[in-house]
C-alpha cells in the first residue's frame, strides 16, 4: 500500500528491470512488455492500484476470480493464523479448516456429495476426468467407458489432458498432438452464432440432438462423462436456453454416462446463485471448482463427487476403490483456511444475491449501448456478461480483432479494465466482464459510460477509415 500514497517512479523501474531481465510471463508478448507494463501494488473492493498510483475498475476480477473484491485484510490474518498453527500436512490425514470448507461447500450444494482438494481449475478437472474413468472401470469392469465428450470452443484447463477436453483449436495448435481419441467434441450452444444457423426455439435443441448423435456414434458404452460449463464463459459469455442443461442430463442418465460441470468460473456467487448449474435444476456427478472459492487469496481448487460416484469409492482396502492419485498440496490447510473465510463472506454478505441484482443493473446498462450499431448482442447472467461486436448487426461479420482491442485499450486508458475473448476465428469479438461480486452501482455506470465512448471511438475511427 506504501506506493499507493507515494508512487516512486525508482522502485517502479527497478521492479520493471527485474522482472525482464528473469520472469517468463503467460500468453504475452515479452517485446510488448518491454514497450509497457503493468505493476499492480494494491487493491481493495473492486479497484486495483499500479505502482505508478494510477487506478483501474477491474471488471474482470483478476482473471474471473477475485469474487468478493481486493483487500480484505483479514484474510491475511486467517492465513497467517493457520500458519503459525500448521500450514500443511498431507491430505492422507484430516486437517481442521479442510473439513470445514469441504462442509460448507457441500451444504452450498444441499447435501449429497464428497469434496476432493486440489490446485487450480485444471486440476479440478484432470481429477474430474480421471474420477469418473475409476468409477466407470469399478462400476462395469468388463466395460470399456472411458471417453470425455465435451463442447467445441469451451476451456477447461492448460494442461494437455484439460486442453484436449477443451475445444479451442488455435489453443491447442502449439502443443498437438495431444491424447488420442478420448476427447470428442460436439456444438456448442451459442445461440447468438448457433452452429447450425438456426434459432431458438424452433431449433429444438438441436445442439443437445448432436450431442446424443455423437454419443451413440461413439457407443455409448464407451463415454465415460460428458464435461460442460454451464454458461461457457470463454466462448464470449454464451448462455444457453433454459433446457439446454436439463436435456444434457437427461441424455446422460439415459445412457449411464456421468454428468461432468466446470464451475471453476460460473461458481461462487458469480452468476447470481452459489453455482451456475443451480439455474437449470441439474444435479452434476463431478462438479470442477476454482477461483471464487478462495476469490484467490490463496490458490486451492475442488473435485465435488455426487454420493452416487463416492459411492463407488468406499470397500476394502485391499480392493483398490480409493482414489487413485494424491496431490501433494491438496486440501492445504493455510488455503483451505482462507478459502472457508472466503466463503463466509460470500454468504454473509449474500453476494450472490448481490451479482443477480447489480448483475441486472449492469445488464440493462450495457443494452443501452445497442445504440451502436457495431454492438450485436448483450448477454450474460448475474455478473458474467459479454457485449458482442460486429461489423453489421443483420450479418453479424464479427467485428475485427484491432478494433475489439481498440475498445479494451480505450478503456484501460479510462482507467477500467475489461476482457475481451479469443476462442477462434468467429469468437474473438465479446468484449467480457466479470467484475468483484462487490462491485458498486456507481461503478457499474462508469463501466457502462467508458464502454459507450470506447465504443463510440472505435465507431468513429471505421467511419473514418471507410
Ligand atoms: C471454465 C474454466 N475451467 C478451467 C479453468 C482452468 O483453471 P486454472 O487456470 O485455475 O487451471 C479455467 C481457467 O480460466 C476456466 O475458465
């Protein structure tokens, strides 16, 4: 905090200089770090602070994270607390804050399941993975179900089995060969760019149609899950029809396949319930969770088992049922600590309740920037939402990719910071929000008023163009 009163242009350099000569940084461009950087310092609610004391709105919350805002200092103090007590022990033992959490993310969900610990929203959904094959194997062992189908243009993780799931082609291009064929990918339901040009609701569905064409393509004997993100988040904030999620489980209870739900970033409060899927009235068999559970003061992440799978992992111990993999810093005391304050702010400041309302607040702002006609779509639920840009709203050419990082640029330069996505060619043109679930009313406006002439820029600089 002492730079946010007094910036020293001095520390500033000599942190620049550091960094540079040794960090390896993620997805940027080191030669556009060398032209300029960011250094934040601090934050507190919904604002963070660079080491030059200038601040921005963050209206993406870190990367889609930080749920109930920056500078809660107290969590520092649980931290350091649990520290001095015991920071870590294996979780092949029980430790109390890891009980605890797992206690109350179970009754988020309303009882029935069992909370396996992790590190990151990739590894909740590696655990995901390799639970529902273990399962499978122990429930059919002459069966042979061990297939993953998921949703192109979806994220799921970073590491090669997380990105093979996921359906980001460019993303995966750098690293293929990746897996062989147990990753199968079907439509996305992005309605706004529906996949089979057609429109809800005459469309009847016909995502969920593909999705069980595929499943019987494959035999579906052989799929072990089906994996998705209630609203796919990556993609540009795609929302999809009220029965898009009860029709998913259908089809996976009909064909005994488990019902795999990334909530590592829907979760939390950030759509305006505890958890996406609690929209659509489903009830997942693996549920992934990251992010808003510690709102990332500490990393920990989660692999929720509904009791139908845990189920399947209690006998004998000469039989072999128990979970087969261990993660050195699962259920980490000093995170889990956190993670379980974390969560008792999110309920008692009922911040979910808090992201449906201001979530609408801020959704009827954005709709007013439907005045431009470069603004295609609005959509989001509860503080997830995306503003979608094209060239020409009845042909919906998605608008270009300098002109999409013009208005994130613009806004920076206002002092707010906004997402943007790039999911592939037809998917780089929503802009994203995701702001702390904190954030004011008074902020929402500001967000809304620095998209407008952000948008009214680049508006202007295509008029001048043509
Ligand atoms: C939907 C979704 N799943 C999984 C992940 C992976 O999480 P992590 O980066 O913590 O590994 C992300 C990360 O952004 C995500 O958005």
């Amino acid at each position: 905090m002492s730079l946010r009163n007094s910036p020293d242009p001095a520390i500033r350099a000599a942190v620049v200089r550091q960094d540079l000569d040794n960090v390896l940084h993620p997805i940027v461009q080191h030669r556009a770090l060398e032209a300029s950087q960011a250094v934040y310092v601090a934050g507190q609610g919904s604002t963070i602070v660079d080491a030059d004391g200038t601040e921005y709105l963050d209206a993406m919350a870190g990367l889609w994270c930080v749920n109930i805002g920056y500078g809660r200092v107290e969590l520092a103090e649980i931290a350091a607390d649990q520290m001095r007590q015991l920071a870590y022990y294996p979780h092949t033992a029980m430790n109390v804050p890891a009980a605890r959490l797992a206690e109350q993310i179970v009754g988020m969900l309303g009882g029935g399941y069992h909370v396996y610990f992790v590190n990151s929203g990739s590894e909740a959904n590696e655990a995901g993975f390799k639970i529902a094959r273990q399962y499978q194997k122990q429930e059919s062992p002459n069966g042979y179900r061990y297939k993953t189908i998921s949703r192109y243009y979806a994220y799921h993780g970073t590491t090669m089995m997380t990105l093979a799931a996921g359906g980001m082609g460019e993303r995966k291009a750098k690293f293929e060969p990746m897996g062989g064929g147990e990753f199968i990918h079907v439509a996305q339901p992005t309605c706004y760019r529906c996949p089979f040009k057609l429109s809800y609701p005459s469309c009847e569905l016909a995502c969920v149609r593909n999705m069980e064409n595929t499943i019987l393509g494959e035999n579906p004997d052989s799929v072990a899950e089906v994996l998705v993100e209630p609203i796919m988040s990556g993609v540009g904030v795609a929302v999809p029809p009220d029965e898009y999620l009860p029709e998913v489980q259908a089809l996976c209870r009909k064909y005994g396949i488990l019902l795999h739900v990334d909530e590592v970033i829907n979760g939390f409060g950030r759509t305006g319930k505890l958890f996406g899927h609690q929209h659509y009235g489903v009830e997942p068999d693996i549920i992934a969770m990251a992010k808003g559970i510690s709102s990332a003061y500490l990393p920990i992440a989660a692999t929720v088992v509904r009791d139908n799978v845990f189920g399947s992992f209690l006998g004998e111990p000469a039989e072999g049922r128990q979970v087969g993999q261990v993660n050195t810093y699962g259920g980490h005391a000093a995170a889990a600590a956190v993670a379980s304050r974390n969560i008792e702010i999110l309920l008692a400041e009922k911040l979910a309740e808090r992201a449906a309302e201001n979530g609408k607040y801020l959704m009827d702002g954005l709709k007013t920037l439907m005045k431009h006609p470069w603004v295609g779509d609005v959509r989001g639920k509860g503080l997830l939402q995306g503003v979608e840009l094209v060239m020409d709203r009845k042909t919906k050419e998605p608008m270009g990719n300098d002109q999409v990082q013009g208005v994130v640029d613009f806004c920076k330069k206002q002092g707010v910071i906004v997402g943007r996505v790039r999911a592939g060619r037809d998917y780089q043109n929503t802009i994203t929000l995701s702001p702390p679930l904190v954030i004011t009313r008074a902020e929402c406006d500001r967000l809304v008023e620095t998209l407008d002439k952000a948008i009214a820029a680049m508006g202007a600089g295509l008029s001048g163009r043509a």
